[in-house]
C-alpha cells in the first residue's frame, strides 16, 4: 500500500520491527530451461590482468586463501562447478578459476556467470547464452541468460548443475543491495537446494564494512534481481553471512524452497582469517579488482551508494564515462557554481565537496562538475546524498523528474531504491518533500536490522 500521509512515529516504529523480524527470520509465519547452445562466444574475454605486487604479512586471508592453506579439504573429491567473476581471485591476485583448476585432488568441472560474465566481457545488463570457455575448454553456464527456470530468469536449472556435487561461489559484493551478485548468490542458494547439490561460500570483505548499514530497506512486492533481500541499501553483511540470512529466513528475502528442502540442504562457508567489522578496505591490505566496468576502484564502491540512487532520474550525472564515475556530480542543465551552493549549504556528515573536471558520458566534452570526497568516514551516511540530489533535482528542473519520467523508469526507480511510498511523496511534493522525516525513519529501521542481523554474523 502506497503512504499518502506521514504516519506517527510509533506506528512507523512498530511496523518496522515486525517487518524486521520478519525479515530476519523471526517470525512463526512462513511465506523449462531449454539447452541454451554449446559453442564458444564470438566475445574474446580480456586478458587476464597483471597479479599485484606481494603485500606484507599478517593481511586478510580471503575465503579462497583459507581454502588452499586447508590443502582445498572442503572441496577434494568432488565434482564442483564455480560462479565467479573477474574480482574472483585470491590475495595473490590469481584467478579462484585457476587456483581451482591446478588444486590436487579436486575436479572442476564447469564454471557459473552472473552479469558481466567469469571475466566481466558482458556490458551492463546485457544477456549472453551458454558457451565453451575459450581458455580453459569449460563449459560457463549463463546465470544471465534471460532463459527463465521456474519464472525465475537468473536461476540454475537441473541440467545446469546435473554434473556436479558442489557448487564453490567466489564472488566480490559491493556492500550495496542492488549490485546484483548477491542476487547471484541467493538464487544460486536456492537452486543447490533444490537440487540437492552442496553450495561452498568462499567469504569476502564488504568493502564498505560490517559496520555501515544506511539507506531505505526494500518493500516486498519489489523484489527482483536488483533487489533479492530485504535488506537496507547498504546491508553491512559479507556474502558468507547474507547466505546464511537467506538460508534461515523464511520471510521474503529467504530462499524460496520446501521446509525438506531447507533442512536438507548442505551450505558450506569458508570465512576470511583476519577480518573484522571496523576493518576499511585500506586496513585489508587487498588490492581492490574490478568487479564490473562501472566498479573498477574502491573510490566507485564508495560512490556507488552515494550517487546512483539520486541520478537515476532527472538531469543530474554521476560521472559516469569518466574517471571519477560515481563520485563526480554534474547536471544537464544547472551550472556548476548553483549545484556546489545548495549542497555545501546541506553540511552532509563526512562529505566535503571539490570542482573538478567531468566530461560528458556521450559527447566527451569537458564539464566542471563537483567530487564527492569523503572527509569523516565514521560519520559519512552513505545514501543520504543520492536523497539530496533527488530533492534538489525537483527543485532546480523545470519538471518534477519523477513525475515526468515514463512508468517504467519509475517502477526501475522503486525497484533499486527500495520504498514505492518515498516514491509518491517525491512525486507528490517534489521540493517540498520532508527529507528528514525520511531519513530519520530509515535510520532507525536501520538499527533495529543491524542489531537483529547479528545472528548472521561470521566476524566481530
């Protein structure tokens, strides 16, 4: 149902903590794949990249790293497929696909994709079929095919996982809800279970940390593939411990799957030594490895949250094209100098704002625009900032963005962002819109998932 009036502050309190409780699984309550073609791609995957320079002792050990110090002992004699994607490589820098490949005793014998494909060849939300590996003769098994499976277009079938005992999952997340390998990873959760097939979590950093959690939760009846958990924008979990919140959870937001099933199940977590939940990425001594075209540095992690959601309708520009994508701020239409006055005037917690140079995403021309920078980060709220831009593209355009924009812009909106009544109140009030009372709410829903999430944490 769609707010039309704020709602008291107990009422958005109560209804919160039993959605919450619902979410996190502590509610009594329970809620054909044709053959896609076997031939190699005409796309030629990039080369794999140069391994970083070896880092000091006494850094993070990734899942993987742990799983090769073990002697691979979780996955030896078995058949196992991996879903992977370029940043899927241990603290070395080598591929998990190579590493899986030259291990004693272990037989891997098909690789998974997601979006971007094992070796990010695939723009954004581009769908590509089953094919041949053109390096290692492996079949890669599309989990962005766009082929449904039981109305689910992302999901394994049968025939994709009949070869193998286990599927190993390596896969790098952005600490954001709408990056879609957690997606990824559920679906891959759920299909495993379903098949009786064992599911092995190699864990990786959030790189945002365990400890940031911001930014509107999802409403159910927008779930999707940019949207698989009912979680706060940024979720402040590990990949290991979001497989363990869908696993148990038996609200939206679980793996969809009998209760025989659920129990049956067989998921296999293998943690990272020597990371805890204040740790920054900077503090991991990992090099950062792109995970997508759009992610290619830390500084686009940090951005992504910051800048996505509030440029994704109306004129303003994320830098997108640019070497500061995600981070620098700029507009069709509004100068420069008007767009730094209204946001230095918001004193936003931990951001600072800079001039810097944006070219234009299609035509390349140069444009002075603004760099999000980071200045407090304990104190930076990582979402608030896409919020403002949102408010304030209704008040500098001539047109209520979200009003003016087609239905299905709209319902992609809701769908990333997460509320459908923060949606109508924009379209409602536009500039009037009461951010804070926003804010705020989220906020505190916020903390009470945060402290009922710590059922699924792995670290401290």
């Amino acid at each position: 149902m769609v707010e039309n009036a704020r709602v008291s502050p107990l009422k958005v309190l109560l209804t919160l903590f039993t959605a919450t409780l619902g979410l996190l699984g502590c509610s009594a309550s329970q809620p054909t794949r044709p053959a896609a073609p076997v031939a190699p791609l005409a796309v030629t995957p990039k080369p794999y990249f140069t391994p970083p320079r070896a880092e000091p002792a006494g850094r993070v050990m990734l899942g993987i790293d742990v799983l090769e110090a073990d002697g691979f002992a979780a996955v030896k004699g078995k058949r196992i497929g991996l879903l992977t994607h370029p940043a899927g490589v241990n603290r070395n820098g080598l591929s998990t696909v190579e590493v899986l490949r030259r291990a004693p005793g272990v037989k891997l014998v098909a690789l998974y994709a997601g979006e971007h494909g094992v070796y990010g060849e695939f723009p954004f939300e581009k769908k590509y079929p089953d094919h041949i590996d053109p390096r290692t003769g492996l079949m890669v098994y599309s989990l962005y095919s766009g082929v449904a499976y039981k109305g689910k277009s992302f999901k394994a079938s049968p025939a994709q996982l009949k070869d193998i005992d286990a599927l190993v999952v390596d896969l790098q997340d952005i600490g954001t809800r709408s990056y879609t390998f957690i997606s990824a990873m559920k679906l891959a959760l759920e299909a495993c279970f379903e098949n009786g097939k064992e599911i092995i979590i190699l864990d990786r950093p959030n790189p945002l940390g365990g400890l940031k959690v911001d930014g509107p939760p999802l409403d159910a009846p927008w779930m999707s593939y940019v949207g698989a958990f009912r979680v706060p924008y940024v979720h402040g979990l590990t990949m290991g411990e979001l497989a363990r919140l869908a696993r148990e959870s038996h609200a939206p937001g679980g793996i969809d799957v009998t209760e025989t099933q659920r129990a049956a199940g067989k998921l296999t977590i293998i943690p990272m030594r020597g990371w805890t939940r204040s740790m920054r990425w900077s503090e991991t001594g990992l090099t950062w490895v792109a995970t997508s075209n759009g992610i290619q540095d830390f500084a686009a992690v940090q951005g992504y949250p910051m800048t996505g959601l509030g440029t994704y309708l109306g004129g303003f520009r994320s830098g997108v094209g640019s070497q500061h994508i995600f981070r620098g701020i700029s507009h069709k239409t509004v100068a420069r100098e008007v767009i730094e006055r209204e946001l230095r005037a918001l004193n936003l917690p931990g951001l600072q704002f800079r001039v810097i140079s944006v070219p234009n995403a299609r035509s390349g021309q140069p444009a002075i625009g603004l760099y999000a920078e980071i200045s407090d980060y304990d104190a930076w709220r990582p979402t608030e900032l896409s919020f403002q831009l949102m408010r304030l593209a209704c008040k500098l355009e001539p047109k209520n963005p979200f009003t003016a924009a087609k239905v299905g812009e709209q319902n992609g909106f809701i769908r990333h962002m997460g509320s459908e009544a923060f949606m109508r109140a924009l379209q409602r009030d536009g500039a009037r819109v009461d951010l804070e009372f926003w804010l705020k709410q989220w906020r505190e829903q916020a903390r009470v998932y945060q402290e009922l999430s710590k059922r699924y944490w792995l670290y401290k």
